[in-house]
C-alpha cells in the first residue's frame, strides 16, 4: 500500500509541497484539548489582522482553485473552510481526538490536512485527475461521480476518498471511533511552503506520538520521491 501525487500533478503544479504521516494505535479516547487550545489559540491570533483570504496559504489555493476551473469562494480549501468557520463562530467543532487535532493544526498553519481510515481504503490512494466514473461516497451516504478531470484521492478500486482535491473527503474513509490506522496528508501551495510543511508535519507527528504513545512514520513528499509505503 502506498499515497503518491501523479507526474500530472506535480507537472501541474510545481509549487506543490506535501507530506504524508501514518499511525497504528488510534483510539478515540485520547486527550487532546491541550495542544487544540494552543493551536486554535495561534489560528486566533493570525486572524486577528485580517480574515483567512488575507493569508498567503489560502492565496495560494485559491489561485490553484481558479486554475482548475473552480470558483474559489464557492469551492474553499479545507483549511480555508476552517478558518472561516472559526472566525465566524468562534470555535471548532470537536469530532474525534485526531480529527480535532489535525483541524486545529490546519489552521494554525493555514493549510489543508486530510485524515483517512487505511482500513477503508484498496491498495493504495493516489493524488490524480479523475476520469469521471470513480465513486465517491458523501457524509450522507449518497453516491456521486466526480468530473473528468478533476483532482480526486482514488484508491485501487477507482473509489474517490476526496473531491476537488483539498475541499471535501469522502465519508467513506472518514475517521469514526473504530478507526485505528490512518493516513495524514497536507499539502501546500504558497511561497514559504517548503519551509511551512516540514514544520507542521513535526509539528503534528509529534502530537499524535505524545498523545496515542504510537511512532508515526513521516516524509515530505516531492517531484522526485513522491511515493509513501505505508
């Protein structure tokens, strides 16, 4: 099993920087609310001068969502999403311990993370163009076919795990309380991203480590090595 962006994808987008985190172990008891409040709390402060699209991170995907023929207030990014949903209503929704905590991280950093249930996904998952009859699977339970073309997460079954590429997942592989292997990707489009997502991977590595008492495995991903075994 492995996660990887296709050649397409980085020869598309060449300020593309990415990385992966897998974990065993994951349980939904764990106590989180320390380091969600210090996060949340460095989110608030970046928006204190001004609102998300102010930010150079979602500038960037933004712009990346115009490429693709996506209108960008229409279609957000998740961090984005995040951002929006914290400024307006003053918190986050709490989910499960890892979900809570990758949101809060998004945010912090201003860039999208995914979080997927290895468990529900066929053989590998893989950053690419759609061709149009993937499945993919909605929080309602409700079948849709992406748009050919568009930039999916599809696994080995041509199931799609998220649409638009960072703007929504699939319930399918949604993080539940019997979740206990998972892939965490974020990516990142903006200026300072090669130094922003290493960051936030050790950043985040270490809090699922410190809270599940797991070892993570981690990689920045790039053009020239961009396959992560899980």
């Amino acid at each position: 099993m492995y996660f990887q962006h296709t050649e397409a994808i980085w020869s598309e987008h060449p300020g593309l920087v990415a990385m992966a985190i897998t974990a065993a172990g994951i349980t939904p008891t764990a106590d989180v609310d320390a380091p969600v409040a210090q996060f949340v709390a460095a989110a608030r402060a970046r928006l204190a001068g001004g609102t998300e699209s102010d930010l150079a991170e979602i500038k960037a995907w933004r712009q990346t969502f115009t490429k693709m023929g996506l209108k960008p207030t229409q279609y957000r990014c998740a961090s984005e999403a995040l951002l929006r949903r914290l400024r307006k209503e003053g918190g986050l929704p709490r989910i499960h311990p890892l979900i809570d905590l990758c949101n809060a991280v998004s945010v912090a950093y201003a860039i999208p993370v995914g979080v997927f249930d290895l468990d529900e996904v066929d053989g590998y998952l893989e950053v690419r163009h759609a061709a149009g009859d993937e499945d993919y699977l909605t929080f309602a339970d409700t079948g849709e076919h992406p748009e050919p073309g568009e930039v999916i997460f599809a696994d080995a079954a041509r199931r799609a795990h998220a649409r638009r590429w960072s703007n929504r997942q699939s319930g399918r592989s949604a993080v539940r309380p019997g979740t206990s292997r998972v892939l965490i990707v974020a990516e990142a489009l903006h200026g300072s991203a090669a130094e922003d997502v290493p960051a936030l991977m050790k950043t985040l590595g270490d809090a699922v480590a410190e809270a599940w008492d797991v070892a993570p495995r981690s990689a920045v991903l790039s053009a020239e090595d961009r396959r992560f075994t899980l």
